[in-house]
C-alpha cells in the first residue's frame, strides 16, 4: 500500500508524460506519416491516435490509482499472478528489443552520415553494431549513465528542434511546406495505428507511474495534458522538417540543423538517452520472463542490448511501420481484458478487485485472441502476393473485451448452476 508522502501531483505525472513524448520516436512517426499524407491529415491522425492513447491511458492508470498498485499486479486479477508477468514482461521485452533496435539503427545512420561529411566512410550496419555495443555497454552501468545523458540530450533535443522550426517556418522551407504534397499515400487507418503503436506500451503500463496518484482526477488530468500536447508537437515538428528538408531520412534531417555536427550529435545523444531506458528495460523483461536471478540482472540487460544491437545491424529502422502496427495489435488487447473486469464486471469498485494465483486461462486466452487477429493485417502487408485485409488497428482491443466480458459470464452461470445442482 502506499504512505501519504508518496503522493504525487497531476502536474508531476503530466511532466512525466510528456517528458515521455520528448523524443526521436515521435519524430520518426511524425517522419512515417508525412511520408503517405498531408501535414493537416498527419496532424489530425495524430490528435486521435493520441487521443485514444489518453483514453486507455485513463482506464488503465485509475486501476492502479485506485490499488496502489502497479500494472503487472492489477493485471494479476485477469490473467493471474504468474500469467500476469509473464504475458507483461513478453509485451515488455519484445517493444524495448524492437525499439533498442530502431534507436540503434538512427544512431549508426546518424554516426556513418556525420562522419561522411568529414570524408571518413564506414557502412550503417557497422556503425549501427558500434553504436548498439557502446549503448549496451553503459546501460549495463545503468541509472548513472542514463541520468547524466539525459541532463544533456533532452534540452539539446528540444532546442535542436527549436532551432529547425525556426529555419523550416521562414525563407524558401516556408514555401516547400506550403506546397507540399506526399508522394506516397498511407490510409487513415494505417497512420492511425503508427501513432497508437509508438505509445501503446505506455497507455497499458500507465499505472506504473500513476499508482502514487491521490485522485482519479490526477490521472485523467496529467493524461490530457501531458500526452496530447507534447505528442501532436512532436509528430508536428517531425512532419515539418522531413517536408522542409525534402528527406524521408531522419537523419539527414538533423543534419542539416544547426550544422551536421551539432545536429548529428543531438541525434546520437538522444537516442543514445532513450536506449539505456530500452535495454534497461527489456533486461528485466527476459528476468521476469525466463525466471532469471535478479543478481544475473547485468548479463540480461547486455543480452537484451545485444539482441537489439543485431535487428538494427540488419536494418529494423526499414520495417517501422509494421513493427509500430505489431505494437499497436499487440499491446491494447491487455487493456481490453483489464478494462472488461475492473470496469465492466467489478463496477470500478476496488474493493471487488483480487489477485489470482497461477494462471487465469480465460484472461490469456482473451487476449491472445485479440492479438492474433488484429496481427493478421500486417503479417499480411509483408507478403503482398497474399490476400490483403485493411488494417483495423483497434479490432484486437474489442475482441479481448467481448470474449473475456461473455467468457467470464458464461463460467459464473456455469458454477451458479452446479452450486444450485449440489
């Protein structure tokens, strides 16, 4: 349970969130999106994709407000206490290997193409496995390093992306952008689910953070105005500068900020930053997932990092848009179950919320279903000789609903009857 000098206010939590927003991720979406759309329809994509983030957001974090409790052990309600953390713990792993693997593949770009300007020539994938092994190697030092690169990498971020605004909205950009038009063409639905994918894993964990919450209103407040905001700004400023550069290449974008060298070096730290969180994260993933003694917790945050090192040596950053729409498939039907019990079945009532031992094979089930089908579209963008199917990007969270709400009525009526049978 939680003492009253662990509160935190709506304002800290919205910080928290928005800080969360701050970063290359964002750019990359708001790059993916502009590349199929206009600047408006990316815009407003990204308004109700966040949007529907901050509502998950809600349901999800009110949970753990309520409880006191983080995600994994309100989730133990639907899924169990062991299937909790290992369904969690997978979700975790597989998002922080992919996004390792996506930072680290910008970095090795960033790194080749900066050093190319001084004529020094090496190929992406060796500098994307350097940048990944120096990454792994001080995330394996963890919280000092990580703090110490986020005192700089997240101001020069930010005044970075400043600093392009300011270039992009005067002179000739002002007229690029003006008449831009995108050359490729992505569905609604498809940009919807990069946004929702880029913080889905965000929306469903929310309670980690806003446990320490007093209020229900805490949460929904630091929700609205710390996620909407700051993502629709970010995705914004991406948008803005991939039409004012004329690049599709987030990295040659940063180069031609400021000059390739402060741009490429803001770009460096900033994922250099966000991987240490990734590596860190998804080491205690494989603990939680393979059963690991918490004291191997060093070797499975290099073996996360190594893993995520070698998908961006082989070139992840290509596949962004079906790893965000996997995410996006993925990750809500865990909400969707959780939303269905806490409250659907139990009324948002805390006090009718408990834990379950061992595995809840209904809430699995539920879930798993949910993700299977709403996979279905992108595995079968990968093969475009197959039958194609439009993307559905919140299909997966409707279906873990329905099944887990009529799956759980079907069992009560079952034991009423043999209650009433005995």
């Amino acid at each position: 349970m939680r003492n009253e000098g662990k509160y935190q206010s709506w304002y800290s939590l919205g910080i928290i969130w928005a800080g969360a927003m701050i970063c290359i991720p964002s750019l990359l979406v708001g790059n993916t999106l502009i590349s199929g759309m206009s600047l408006f329809k990316a815009l407003f994509v990204a308004f109700i994709g966040y949007s529907i983030v901050v509502f998950i957001m809600i349901l999800q974090g009110i949970q753990s407000s309520d409880l006191g409790r983080p995600t994994v052990q309100v989730a133990g309600q639907v899924f169990g206490k062991k299937g909790s953390r290992t369904i969690l713990s997978i979700i975790l792993a597989i998002a922080c290997l992919g996004w390792f693997g996506i930072q680290a593949n910008v970095c090795g770009e960033a790194v080749a193409n900066l050093l190319a300007t001084y004529h020094i020539i090496i190929p992406i994938p060796l500098a994307s496995f350097c940048s990944g092994l120096v990454m792994v190697i001080s995330a394996i030092y963890g919280m000092k390093v990580l703090r110490a690169l986020s005192y700089i990498a997240v101001p020069l971020l930010v005044i970075i992306c400043v600093v392009g605004l300011v270039q992009t909205l005067t002179g000739d950009h002002l007229q690029v952008i003006q008449h831009f038009k995108p050359k490729g063409h992505m569905s609604f639905m498809d940009g919807l689910a990069v946004t929702i994918g880029s913080f889905a894993l965000g929306a469903v964990i929310a309670g980690d953070y806003s446990q320490f919450s007093k209020k229900r209103s805490d949460v929904w407040k630091a929700a609205i105005f710390g996620i909407i905001p700051a993502g629709v700004l970010m995705i914004g400023v991406g948008a803005i500068l991939t039409i004012a550069y004329q690049t599709s290449n987030i990295t040659a974008v940063f180069l031609n900020i400021a000059t390739p060298f402060i741009g490429g070096i803001a770009l460096i730290l900033a994922t250099w930053k966000t991987n240490l969180v990734n590596a860190i994260s998804g080491g205690i993933a494989l603990i939680n997932v393979f059963n690991i003694s918490k004291a191997k917790e060093k070797m499975a945050v290099g073996i996360a990092g190594m893993i995520g090192t070698i998908l961006a040596v082989v070139g992840i950053l290509n596949y962004f848009t079906p790893i965000m729409s996997i995410l996006s498939a993925m990750i809500p039907p865990v909400a969707g179950v959780m939303v269905a019990s806490y409250w659907v079945m139990n009324k948002g009532d805390k006090n009718s919320w408990k834990e379950v031992e061992g595995v809840n094979r209904l809430g699995v089930f539920s879930w798993l279903v949910g993700a299977i089908i709403a996979s279905i579209p992108v595995v079968l963008s990968l093969f475009p000789s197959l039958p194609q199917v439009p993307n559905q990007p919140l299909i997966g969270i409707v279906i873990s609903f329905v099944i887990y709400y009529f799956g759980y009525r079907i069992s009560v009526q079952k034991t009423i009857m043999l209650e009433e049978n005995r």
